[in-house]
C-alpha cells in the first residue's frame, strides 16, 4: 500500500515488470540493499559537501528500506495510516544506511572540525522511544553515530488546536521527550512547524506565537524554526500542504522577488512582515525572537541544568549553570492574569531579577529591570 493510497507496484512496460514507490508513482523508489546505489548516494552528498553545505535533512528517513524478501504486510484497512506497516516503514536495517551517510559527513568534519556537518533525519509518526533510535549508539559529542538531530515533532503533533494548550500538557510532552534521550550526551531538538503542517498562528492563534517562541528557543539542545513564525505568519489560502509554504513575507508586498513567486503571498502580508515589526516602535514578534535568539548563546541556555513545574496555569522552566547568569522562563496559557506564582522549588532562584523579554501582548511593552539584593545572583525572567 502507497503512502498516498492504493498500490505501492506500478507496472512499466519498457522494463517489463513492476516498480516499488512507498509515495507517488512518480516516485519510484531506489533499491538501497544494492551497494552500488548506497554508493551514488554517498557521491551525491560529497558533491554538496565540497560546495560548502553544513549538512541534510533527510525527509521521509523511516522509509529508506523495506523487508528484503519483501513479505506482504498485514492489511486491516484500505487507509494507509489505519494500518501497521512492519515491513516498509522504520525499519531496523535503516540505521545501517544512516551510519553509511554520517561516515561521509564526518569525513568531511575532519577536514574542519569547527564546523561539524550535521545530519538530521525527519520521520513522522514515530513515538519518543522509536525516533531516539535515530540517533544510534557509541555516543560522543553529543551526538550518536547516525543522525546528531532526529528531528522531534511533539510541540506540533501534540498541540494541534487552541484546547490542547495546556500548562500541564507542554511539561508532559517536553519531560517525556527529553526523558527518553538515549545517552547523557544525546542533543535534543524541538519543533514547533514545519512545510506539512499548519503554521501556529493557523493552528492555536496569534496570541501564542509569542509563548511558544519563548518555550521552545530556550529549552535544551536546538530549536528548529520554520520559516515564518518568528513573525507569527499564518498559512495561506489554497490546497495544502501548499498553504503551509506561502512565500516569506519580508515587506507589505512580499519582498521575496520582483518577479512571481511560485505560490501566491499571504493576504496578511500587508500587516505581518519583517520590515513592518522592526520598524515598529512597540514590541513585535521579530523582536521577542531576536531577543530570544541572543539568549540561547548564554552559557546557562546552551548548557545548564533544566527544571520545571506547573504552577495553576503557568507553565516554567529554569536554565542555570554555575557561574553564569541563570534564567526562568514563565508562560501563563491561561485567560486571566495570575500573581504570586512559586518558583521558590527551582535550583539558585533568587528572590528578585530582570525581566529579559516578554510577550509583544503584554500590557506594558518595556522590560523593567528589578533590584538585586547584593547577595543574590542575578537572574533573567523571560
């Protein structure tokens, strides 16, 4: 069964006999149990590799082999994703290639090991203890000996509208993810969009992009920001996953070209783009990203201690790492303001500290700064 429906085998009269393509049959898929195309492939990536690339993501990973002796799978359903798939989708022997394809990134580390080149696989629809199997084993350098980043897709799989945003349900689905990281030196990753799913502003409103921003840039490992939501731009109009990937709206006009661009510009981009949140006087949501961007090269962001507690309906998190400026992070996902929330639990909290950044709807739109008592460590409230 095609991952887009009906039958995986198309017959092609030239060749006489059938093809296998898991997608469209315009897809046809490569036979990587053959060395000879593993091969080619690790040519492709060495290409790109001398041009200077950092690194691939490599979409749809969980279908890089099927069964060798390619054994029916059990059919309980003409829906392809009512059904199990053993035999063509994550498959163990995929490690195998993945490994083929980090050796020649890490080949080319060597050549200049201050630029690593990374390799991020993107695999849907795995739970937390399937996609950390992506990082391999014989971990160094927080990373595993396949791919450093499989990318994690719990912020946008769980929080798919308005009613799941919860306090509580952010501390679960980040606890759980980071606690079923493999090894101590495994890197996280969070996402918060991508080209196949809504944006958030689409999804749970413009109100949050914001809050999630704020969650997710500073939790442990990499954020992966899809392009767009540092500026809070909602999906367009159109079939999807097309009005997923509307271009970048950089000016009231688009600003991505002065020819056309291949999919139509947002009707919002009159009032949401780049140019316009910079320019603006008041807060913005470029501007809280920016602010948070500068924040994950703090030592404490990068990497501290993480805790965190729900308190009513703010959800929390402290970033500390001896020495350094510590940060708590604090997000109210409920309708009514609330005072007096208890953090007093995390690790090197002082009573008092600096308001770092907040969300562009707040009331006031300056950070205030807060005195210190002299024997207490400085800490930033974002």
């Amino acid at each position: 069964m095609s991952v887009t429906g009906g039958s995986a085998w198309t017959w092609n009269n030239e060749r006489g006999e059938y093809y296998l393509h898991q997608f469209g049959r315009d897809k046809p898929d490569l036979n990587l149990r053959n060395e000879a195309v593993v091969e080619e492939l690790k040519d492709v990536l060495r290409f790109w590799l001398d041009k200077g690339v950092d690194g691939f993501r490599l979409e749809a990973a969980g279908h890089l082999l099927e069964d060798a002796a390619f054994r029916d799978e059990p059919r309980t359903a003409s829906d392809y994703n009512a059904v199990k798939h053993p035999m063509t989708f994550n498959h163990p022997d995929s490690l195998d290639i993945l490994r083929e394809f980090r050796d020649v990134l890490d080949a080319k580390t060597e050549e200049d090991s201050y630029y690593p080149r990374i390799l991020m696989t993107d695999v849907p629809d795995l739970t937390n203890a399937e996609l950390v199997d992506y990082y391999g084993t014989n971990f160094t350098d927080h990373s595993g000996d396949a791919a450093q980043m499989p990318l994690n897709h719990g912020l946008i799989d769980q929080f798919e509208r308005p009613g799941d945003l919860t306090a509580d349900k952010i501390k679960s689905v980040v606890d759980d993810y980071l606690d079923a990281m493999p090894d101590p030196g495994a890197w996280p990753n969070f996402n918060l969009g991508n080209k196949d799913r809504e944006r958030v502003a689409t999804r749970l409103g413009h109100d949050v992009v914001d809050l999630f921003n704020m969650v997710y840039m500073l939790l442990p490992g990499s954020p992966v920001t899809y392009y767009g939501e540092e500026i809070g731009m909602s999906d367009g109009t159109g079939r999807q996953p097309d009005s997923h990937r509307t271009p970048m709206q950089w000016d009231s006009s688009g600003g991505f070209t002065s020819g056309t661009p291949w999919l139509p510009m947002n009707s919002d981009a009159e009032h949401v783009n780049v140019e316009q949140q910079l320019a603006s006087t008041a807060n913005s949501h470029i501007k809280v990203y920016k602010e948070l961007a500068k924040l994950r090269r703090q030592t404490s962001v990068l990497f501290g201690s993480f805790t965190s507690a729900v308190n009513e309906t703010v959800y929390g998190y402290s970033r500390v790492k001896k020495g350094n400026p510590g940060y708590l992070i604090a997000v109210n996902l409920g309708d009514e303001a609330v005072d007096g929330i208890d953090f007093s639990e995390f690790p090197m909290v002082p009573e008092q500290g600096l308001v770092v950044t907040r969300s562009h709807h707040d009331r006031e739109d300056k950070a205030k700064e807060v005195e210190l008592a002299e024997d207490e460590e400085e800490i930033g409230y974002v």
